[in-house]
C-alpha cells in the first residue's frame, strides 16, 4: 500500500498536536509526524513553540525536531521528502552558521 501523507494546518494552540495524537493511536501506529515549525528544529527553544513531550514524542516518531542549536542556519531547502529516513547526525553535524543571533530570525525560511 502507498503511504498517505496527511497535512494538519491551523492557528497556534489550535489543537493540531492532540489530533494528531489521536490520529495515531486511531491508526495503530502506522504514523510518523514531521514537524514544519522553524523553531522546533532548534534545541533548546521548548518555551514559546510548544514542541510535544518527550511522552508524546515516545507515543509517535517525530521528526525535524531539536535538531540543530540555535546558532546553526536552518531552511526548508535543506529538507526534502526523504527527510525523516536521514540520519539526525547528517543535521547535527552541519557546519555552525556564522550568522549573529539577531539577523538568525530572518535566514529561516
């Protein structure tokens, strides 16, 4: 059977997460859940982009999460369909972004 990918997409602490969650257990765990937040891919950034528990995280895959740290230039041209098979060593090991932490905000797309 082809995979199906599902897109869930509204407002912040519109209930994405908790869908999805329930979403998951509907379907046995045949999901895996790939984040597009900018920030989430940031270690360390927990406050403020509500990343999912490390209970929910242990419930389902997630990928494209606490990847990087924070001074490491991140955008959605580094990604691509086979994203979730990579290795996060591949992410974790990219070379540090020059970029000082003020004009960061505006390298990620």
């Amino acid at each position: 059977m082809k995979p199906l990918g599902l897109c869930l997409a509204g407002p912040t602490a519109g209930g994405k997460s908790a869908l999805a969650l329930q979403l998951a257990e509907t379907l046995h765990g045949a999901v895996e859940f790939i984040s597009v937040d900018s920030a989430q891919v940031y270690r360390g950034m927990d406050i403020g982009t509500a990343k999912p528990s490390a209970a929910e995280r242990a419930r389902v895959p997630h990928h494209l999460i606490d990847l990087l740290e924070p001074e490491q230039a991140y955008s959605a041209a580094r990604s691509s369909p086979s994203t979730p098979r990579r290795s996060t060593a591949a992410w974790t090991s990219a070379p540090r972004s020059p970029t000082p932490p003020s004009a960061r905000a505006s390298r990620i797309t």
